[in-house]
C-alpha cells in the first residue's frame, strides 16, 4: 500500500539507459509519440520538432478519438511529414515508437488501408 493506495509493481527487469541525442548542423530532430487509453480508445498524437543546438523549434498534439496505437503513431509521421513539406524543412531526423512505421514507407502495403489515400 502506496498513499493508501493499494498497488501492484511489477518485477524489475532490467535497465536501459536513455538519451537523447541532437541532430547534426542542419538538421531538425522530430520525435512521435502517442497516448491511448485502453485498446482501442480514444487517442492522441503528438510531437516535438528540436533543431540541432537543442533549441525547441515547434510541438504538436492532435486528438485522433477512437484508434489503436499503430494507427495512432502512423498520423503522428504523417502529421510530422505534411509540416515539413509545408515549412519547407528538407533534413528531418523522425523517430517513433513503431518499427513498422518506418518500414511501411518503404513497403507501401504495410500502411494499414485507412491512412493509404490521406
């Protein structure tokens, strides 16, 4: 019992050290992420655009109602690439959560159907 709040805590498995690291001169670094309540819930996307001296150049958050998270994290990048064909940005650093984000814009039909003609 936490603040007398009855808890559950998981077994620690191990630690994994994170960090961030800038882009090069030139470059803007733009990191996704979504939030969900649930599978399928309601949900939001959003995302933090840094250039390369770490200097905070614009965010966004876009509520997206009910989806699952891989649905979620592919608008996130295609949120992040419309504003960067918008503003003209031409050396982007994109990371996100799902590793199948990144490939489906190698292999268009992993793109789930939905998001194909957008």
């Amino acid at each position: 019992m936490v603040f007398g709040i009855n808890t559950c805590i998981g077994k620690f498995h191990r630690s994994l050290p994170v960090s961030w690291k800038f882009p090069s001169l030139g470059w803007v670094k733009i990191n996704t992420d979504e939030t969900a309540r649930g599978y399928p819930s309601l949900t939001t996307c959003g995302g933090i655009f840094r250039g390369s001296m770490r200097e905070f150049i614009g965010a966004f958050s876009v509520f997206l109602e009910v989806q699952t998270t891989m649905v979620v994290e592919f608008y996130g990048v295609i949120h992040v690439l419309e504003e960067t064909q918008k503003t003209g940005l031409n050396n982007v650093w994109l990371e996100c959560d799902y590793a199948l984000v990144c490939v489906a814009f190698t292999v268009r039909t992993n793109v789930p159907w939905m998001l194909r003609n957008r």
